[in-house]
C-alpha cells in the first residue's frame, strides 16, 4: 500500500521527522502565546521530561524492530482485516481506528486500574503542562504497552505501515493537545469535534479525579463521547495540575519519578 506513494523507510523518516518538527515548533509557539502564563524555568521541565523519554527509547527503538518483524510474519499466518478484501486505503482507515480504539481503551485502563495506575501517574504528576509532557512516561508503563499491543496488532491483522500511519497523524495530535498553546475557544470548540483538543486535555490533567478521569482519547475525540467519558467545561480558571502531594521539587526530578510507582 505505502509503496504507491513512498517505502517505509521514507515513512518511517518522514514520522519521526514530523513528531521532532512539530514538538519543536509546539514549544516556541507556546513561549509566545501561552495560556498558562507565568511559567518559569520552561528549560529545566523540558530537560527533566526529556530525560525520561530518553528513556523510553531504549525500549522503543528494540522493539519497533520487533514489531516490524514480528507483523511481517503474522501477515502471512493470519491476514486479520485482510480476509474481508478491502481495498487497501479502505483496509488502512479501518485498522488505524482500530488502533486508536485500542488507544483509548488502554488509556482508560490506566485510569481505572490501580496497578497501572501506578505507572501512569507519572505523566499526569507533572504539574507544568506542555508540549514536552507528551513525552513523560514511566519506561514501564511503555514496556506493557508495547507487551499488550503486539498481539492484538498481529490479530487485527496489521501492518508496520499501518502502525507508521498512525504515528504520523497521531503523534502531532498528541503534542498539540499536551501544548501550552492559547488558541481561540472557537478554534477549540471546531478541533474537539475531531480530535482531543487541548481545553480538554488540560481538564484532564486536572487534580481533581473526577476531571482527569475523563477525556481519554488519543488522536480522535469521538470515543470519549460514544463511551460516556467526555467531559468539558469553558472556563478552567484556577485549574490545578499534576497530583496532589506530588509538587515538590525533590518528588520532580528524574529518580523520584522513576521510583514513584514503588512508593507505598
């Protein structure tokens, strides 16, 4: 399918590209135009939320190979969508709504069950809210995630192009609806009839669990409001973000969060 209009290669190039362009140009932006204002030491949070992405790599990049290889080999032992014959945009449309699907459903998870909630926690522990926040997640957190995803994948009956696809329009939706960006409460209301936008993205970082544990979608928004969880409010004056007992610097460096899910 890709090799109509480029090979995986060019795409998986052109997704990583768009994921560091996009982040980058996301941070200036939200140094301009913030809309949580006052926020200091953008470089220090940035480093901190950096590092543990760093992180992350060591397991993603080990198991992209796995991924590709391990979906190149299922394709020939259980084709999945591919028995119904679709033609192949149509094919790609399908699993990659399957695949935000099970985005949602796995995030909503870590919502709901406190084992993973554990894990998870480090990402909504961050009380500055910004682009590079799409980035901090507790290595373990993505290990079970790619432990989980692998085989509904294989079963679903996708392609590494398929997961390259999704990347590439989910990752900018990701960063931009993390993003300190201000925009218009118009322009909000139009976005979040497509995808998370970032009003309600930042009531789902809210202190408050009754607020966070809504808003769950990944790079489509109409999940959140087919299983009942979108929740949304105009005005976030006086939102508060991160975790209760969780905004001290000691509990915001690198091995505090990294150790965090141990704690008692």
């Amino acid at each position: 399918m890709t090799e109509i209009f480029f090979s995986l290669p060019d795409l998986r190039i052109f997704s990583y590209g768009t994921t560091i362009a996009v982040g980058v140009l996301l941070w200036i932006i939200e140094g301009l135009f913030p809309f949580f204002s006052g926020q200091k030491r953008r470089s220090l949070h940035a480093k901190l939320n950096l590092s543990v992405a760093a992180l992350n790599l060591l397991i993603l990049l080990p198991s992209a190979l796995l991924m590709a290889f391990m979906l190149g080999w299922s394709k020939n032992a259980w084709p999945g969508i591919g028995m119904l014959a679709l033609p192949p945009a149509l094919e790609a449309i399908v699993i990659i709504l399957l695949i935000d699907l099970w985005m949602y459903v796995w995030h909503r998870l870590n919502h709901e069950t406190a084992f993973l909630w554990r894990f998870h926690s480090v990402h909504h522990s961050d009380t500055t809210l910004d682009v590079t926040t799409s980035w901090r997640f507790h290595f373990l957190e993505i290990l079970l995630s790619e432990l989980l995803r692998l085989p509904l994948f294989m079963l679903m009956g996708a392609g590494i192009e398929h997961l390259l696809l999704y990347s590439l329009f989910m990752t900018p939706v990701i960063e931009f609806h993390h993003s300190n960006v201000s925009i218009s409460p118009t322009l909000d209301r139009l976005a979040r009839l497509i995808i998370p936008s970032p009003m309600m993205h930042r009531l789902h970082h809210s202190r408050l669990r009754s607020e966070h544990d809504s808003n769950y979608g990944s790079m489509l928004s109409f999940w959140d409001r087919l299983f009942g969880s979108f929740q949304m409010r105009d005005n976030l004056e006086g939102l508060r973000l991160g975790l209760d007992h969780e905004s001290d610097s000691d509990k915001q460096q690198l091995f505090a969060l990294l150790f965090r899910p141990f704690r008692p």
